[in-house]
C-alpha cells in the first residue's frame, strides 16, 4: 500500500469488534470525507476508545479486536509506522503550547515546513479563520503561551483545517473549546477532511451527517438525521444564537431588556 494517503484516502472503515463482555458489534462503520460523524454515549460508554483505534491504525490488536481499513485495504506493519502521525490529526480538550513563539512565527514556520506555494499569505490565512473563531481576538505577535484555552484551540483548529496534511480528523468535544463551533466545523469540513467526533452537544450531534451510538464499550446504533430532527437543529441553533447575544452582552456591562 502507498503510503502517500494524504493525496489518496477515499474511504476509511473500522471493521466491527467486540464490547466489554466480548459480545460482536453488528456491522463496520465507514467514513468519506467531506463528512462529519458523530460519536454519543455516556462517559466509559467507548467514544475514546473507538478514536483511539482510529488514530492507532487498530490491526486487531487493540482490547476492541477491530481493525482499521485505508481505502478497503489493511494496512501492513511498514505503511502503519509510516503513517503514524501523518494520518490523523486529533483535537483534544486540553491543549497548551509549551513553545515560546509568536503566533505569526510559528505560523510562518509550519507553512515553510509544508512547502506551501505562498507561506506568508497562508499564515495570514490561518491567522485570520483562527480570530473568526476565537471568542477574543488576539494579535499577531502574541506568545504562543499566553494564548487563552479558546484562542489556543481556535488557533490549532484553523492549523488543522488549512495547513495539516492529514485527511483524518478526531475531535474531543469541541463545545468546550470556547470557540464558534459551527464555524469550525464549516471551515474543517471546507478542507474535504473524514471529520469524528465525540460530543455531548445536541446541536453538533444533528449539525453531523450520522451518528454513532455507543454503549457498554461498542457501537450499539448508527443513526442519520431525519425531517423532523431538521426542524429541531433550526430551533435549537436559533436558541444558541440568542443565548450567545445574551452571553455578549453581558459580558460587555450591558443590561438585558425586558422579556416579551
């Protein structure tokens, strides 16, 4: 298998395992880009674990015995070594830069580094989706380390969209980042990127193409969004704007008006 699956990757699947009892999962789960799944269920229910098989290239050695396929294929054990790191590329709900060096420079920096065509304009162009994301806005030389939690993961999600060569994307409940998450996800999903992620957020859970219920350590359902639950994400993300307006205000010494 090529190895040059940043240029390549059409399909990617994780064949069925089995739940914390041993018990088989009923069906592989399948994944194209330019699609986001997301992954429910409670704490300990299997969410982390089913990312992990992904992001380790799981070949039936891991406790849930699925196995990763590239295109319908198993990798062997070379193209997974040469593809770790360079496969996937993972959002987490924690992330802090331990590098003391301007945003701009270090922007600068990973656009040499991927030999793009112009790398000043594409570090202005991440610069700029990460303040439309970001919650409050930041300069450009600004340390790495003195970003806030949201500026932090605003700036690593626009990273990710317009500059990771990675065709696999794994999210770790992008509500909590402090950021526009419908935003980012457009702009991540502008990329042509296979998006997953875990959440507890019910407008993301609708926002996704399907959805995958887990339960007990397995995959207990996959589910698309129907005609009614349509109508319910245009609620709900009408209630989220309001709430975000409310939000704003307030934290600008504004006082809300009188309730209809």
């Amino acid at each position: 298998m090529k190895t040059d699956v940043e240029l390549e990757l059409t399909s990617l699947t994780l064949t069925a395992g089995r739940d914390k009892s041993g018990r088989p999962e009923k069906a592989d789960i399948h994944f194209r880009p330019g699609r986001i799944t997301a992954l429910l269920g409670p704490t300990g229910s299997g969410k982390s674990r089913f990312l992990g098989d992904i992001e380790s290239l799981a070949a039936g050695d891991t406790p849930t015995g699925r196995t990763l396929l590239l295109n319908g294929i198993a990798p062997d054990a070379d193209t997974r070594f040469d593809l770790q790191g360079r496969l996937v590329a993972q959002l987490t709900q924690n992330m802090n830069f331990v590098l003391d060096m301007g945003v701009m420079d270090f922007l600068r920096t990973h656009a040499l580094s991927r030999e793009v065509e112009d790398p000043e304009q594409a570090a202005q162009s991440v610069f700029a989706a990460a303040n439309s994301l970001a919650g409050e806005p930041f300069d450009a030389t600004a340390q790495l380390t003195q970003l806030s939690g949201g500026q932090s993961r605003a700036l690593m999600i626009a990273d990710t969209a317009l500059l990771s060569w990675s065709p696999v994307l794994l999210i770790d409940e992008i509500e909590n980042a402090g950021v526009d998450k419908r935003q980012a996800l457009d702009l991540l999903l502008s990329t042509d990127k296979i998006v997953v992620m875990a959440t507890h957020d019910p407008v993301l859970a609708l926002a996704a193409d399907h959805r995958i219920v887990f339960e007990h350590g397995a995959v207990a359902a996959t589910l698309q969004r129907t005609e009614h639950e349509a109508l319910w994400l245009s609620r709900l993300e009408a209630m989220e704007r309001k709430w975000s307006q409310v939000r704003a205000a307030l934290r600008r010494g504004r006082s809300l008006p009188p309730l209809d």
